[in-house]
C-alpha cells in the first residue's frame, strides 16, 4: 500500500487522480470530483493531501479523523440526496499511514452507461461534472 502511495503522490494530479485537502473537514468539492471521476473514465480521489505551490503536502490527519472521514464517505455515498449512485465498492475505499499522516483513498469506478450521468443532489441540471486534461468541469445538460 506504501508504494502504491507513494507513486500516487510521486505522480501528481492527472485526469485520473485528484488530491483534496481535509485539514478543515471533508471538503465538500469531493462530490464534484466524484461525479466527474464517474462520469469520465473513473478515477482516485485521495483525501488528506494538499497541493501548495505545485507541491504535495500531507495534512497531518489522525487515524481518528480519516475515520470518520470514512464514515462520512459512506453515509453520503449511499444517500441518494447526495449523489446519484453509489458506484464505489467497500475494497475502493481504503486508509494509509504514511509516516505520521493518515489519508483516505477513494477510487471511484466509471458509471456505466445506464448510470450516468452521476450528479451532485436530486437533480442533474447544473450538478453535473465531468473531468478532462484541465481538470474538473460542469457538464452541459439540455433540458
């Protein structure tokens, strides 16, 4: 898990992976990057990391906090009145020590086309992400 971590790290942000810092709480933009991620090609979404000046950084989270980040996680993941489908699996979801720092990986699976798309809330229109090479947008829905 280290070395997955740390090539994760080394790699930097992508199309394909996002860090979020959750030194003040779970960031509620974790939701965007989630419908984005599953609207396009999936993606890992790794909490407790911070980009400062085109480096990373880790947050310093407790065991104890990325816990109950975990928890968070879930209890929203399932509740249809904030996000759409509940796409990842209890494997996709795991926590990492990584010297005195906990994070939380999420790897959030492409929806199928039956699926999407996935969407922040109740509804799709203005909810609705998507990621490309420059990052996370809000996909155009017509009515």
């Amino acid at each position: 898990m280290y070395s997955r971590v740390k090539a994760l790290i080394d790699e930097g942000e992508t199309s394909e992976i996002g860090f979020k810092s959750a030194n003040g709480g779970f960031p509620g933009s974790f939701w965007e990057s989630y419908s984005a991620f599953a609207n396009t090609n999936g993606g890992t979404i790794v909490l407790g990391v911070a980009e400062k000046n085109g480096r990373l950084f880790f947050d310093g989270l407790t065991e104890e906090t990325a816990t109950q980040y975990k928890k968070n996680f879930w209890d929203c993941a399932h509740n249809r009145g904030k996000i759409s489908a509940c796409l990842p699996r209890e494997s996709d979801v795991k926590m990492a020590q990584i010297d005195n720092s906990y994070i939380l990986i999420c790897y959030i699976p492409r929806a199928s086309y039956e699926i999407r798309p996935v969407y922040i809330g109740s509804n799709p229109f203005g909810n609705t992400y998507r990621r490309n090479h420059e990052g996370i947008i809000a996909a155009r829905m017509q009515r």
